[in-house]
C-alpha cells in the first residue's frame, strides 16, 4: 500500500473539547492493488482514521493504460462502505444506505437491461418494502424477502393491462386475483377479452340463491 500525501482538515475549536464526539480526519490518498483483478488498482482519496478510509471519500479503479473509472463515493468507516453512498460498476448503479460493505437499509439500483429496484436492502439483498421494474415496463410492489418477492403484493402486467394481487413464496405466486387495469385497450398487448369482475359475480350469487 502506498500513501501519497496528506493534510489536515479544519476542525472547530470549540468542538475538540468532547473527545467522544470529534476525532482528528486526514485527507489522504491510498493506491492499493486489487484482490479481484490485475487490470487494475484501487485508488482511495478522502478522509481517513488511522490511515484507513473513514469519513467521506472516492474509491476509484485506475487501469494500467491509466484510465480512472469511479467505483464508489460517499461514506467509509474504518475502511468500510457505511452510510449514504453511490456504486458503479459494469452491470448497475447503486445508491442509498450501506453497512459493513454491503447494500443495506433504503436504496435505488438501476440495471444495464433498463430493470430497476427501489426499496429496502438487507446484506445486499432486497429484502422488506420494495418496488421493481422490469425492462419491458412490468412492475411488481410489495414485500420482499432474500431478494426474492416473498409475502403480499401486487404486480402490474403492464404489456397486457392486467393487474394481479396476490401472496408470494419465494418468488413464486402462490394465491392472487387478476382484474383489468382501467386502461386495458391502450397496453401494448392488451388480452383479448376483458375479465369479468368478481364482486357483481358473488352480488348476483347472493340474491339470487337466498332471495
């Protein structure tokens, strides 16, 4: 590891009174080599803790024909990915919360395929309240569990007009109604013919067996 320069940040006087609060952070800029590829280097520069990425910084990729290619920036302590922060790489971009490395608490990833995932994260995972939407524009909302739609939801089938709420097991629909969405005829591929709705069929059941 190799340390290139440093200096120090200004920190209020009043403040380095209570030592349990304030601590001293150094600018620093770290190049390291990469545990998962010899294309490259990793480049951190920002604030630090004992020489370690603590604080707000820019870890970045530096290739060997001299490229920089941003990888993440926003929040560390002590040399983890902690807090609010924005991840690149070459098949999504990242930002929201982070703890001990990994996506977790609120967040928004966009995919290379056009998909997109709004919500909650646990170890890196969607897990808790969350929105996805595929590239061909369907939507799923509802809980999430292991990155996986597990428990109650409701997806939108946006290609043929249809919405579809139901209880999902490990990505699996278990039990769900289906009924047209209002703007059926305008979907790209709306299904040929409309669903009846449910509630006057159990209407005309009642009064018809028990009048």
């Amino acid at each position: 590891m190799a340390l290139r320069g440093t200096h120090k940040i200004f920190i209020n006087k009043k403040l380095k009174s209570d030592k349990n609060i304030v601590k001293l952070h150094k600018w620093i800029k770290i190049i390291k080599k990469s545990r998962k590829s010899k294309s490259y280097s990793l480049q951190y520069e920002g604030q630090s803790l004992s020489n370690k990425p603590h604080g707000i910084g820019v870890l970045s990729k530096v290739y060997i024909d001299g490229l920089i290619e941003k990888y993440y920036s926003g929040n560390f302590v002590e040399g983890k990915k902690q807090g609010f922060g924005g991840l690149w790489t070459d098949h999504f971009y990242y930002e929201g919360d982070f703890c001990n490395d990994k996506r977790h608490g609120f967040g928004r990833i966009w995919y290379k395929d056009g998909s997109f995932y709004q919500g909650n994260w646990r170890d890196g995972l969607y897990d808790g309240d969350g929105m996805i939407i595929k590239d061909n524009g369907n939507r799923y909302e509802g809980e999430f569990l292991l990155g996986k739609k597990h428990g109650d939801g409701i997806y939108y089938h946006l290609e043929t007009g249809q919405m579809q709420k139901g209880h999902w097991f490990n990505d699996i629909c278990k039990t769900s109604t289906i009924e047209d969405i209002c703007w059926r005829q305008s979907a790209p591929k709306p299904s040929p013919y409309p669903i009846p709705k449910l509630v006057l069929f159990i209407h005309y059941y009642y009064h018809y067996h028990l009048s």
